[in-house]
C-alpha cells in the first residue's frame, strides 16, 4: 500500500476479557484472539491500494 491508502476495517467481535465483561460467558462463541489473527493475516495481508476507503470487516 502507499502512503495515501486508507481502508476503514471493522475486525468483527473478538473473545477478549473487554468482551467477557460485557458479554458473560458468551463471548466464548466468538474467536479467541490468536484464532482470530490467523483468520485476519491472509486477509490484511491481500489489502491493496484499490481497497482504498471501501469500509471492510475481517469474517
């Protein structure tokens, strides 16, 4: 990417302890956070310039 890229990146919902303060024992249905980076790298890593201001979400 260059320096004028910009993408608006919504990563989902991530079992964090953030999450489970808020969420219980729920948050447990969402990927822990090191299942969630080997989910996002491919994708953040495939970013380009031709995303540039597309709003996208890590799923």
């Amino acid at each position: 990417m260059n320096a004028g890229t910009a993408i608006p990146l919504n990563p989902g919902i991530i079992d964090t302890d953030m999450l489970r303060s808020c969420f219980g024992g729920a948050a447990e249905s969402y990927p822990a956070p090191d299942e969630w980076a080997r989910r996002a790298a491919p994708f953040l890593l495939r970013l380009s310039a031709r995303d540039n201001g597309r709003p996208l979400t890590v799923e």
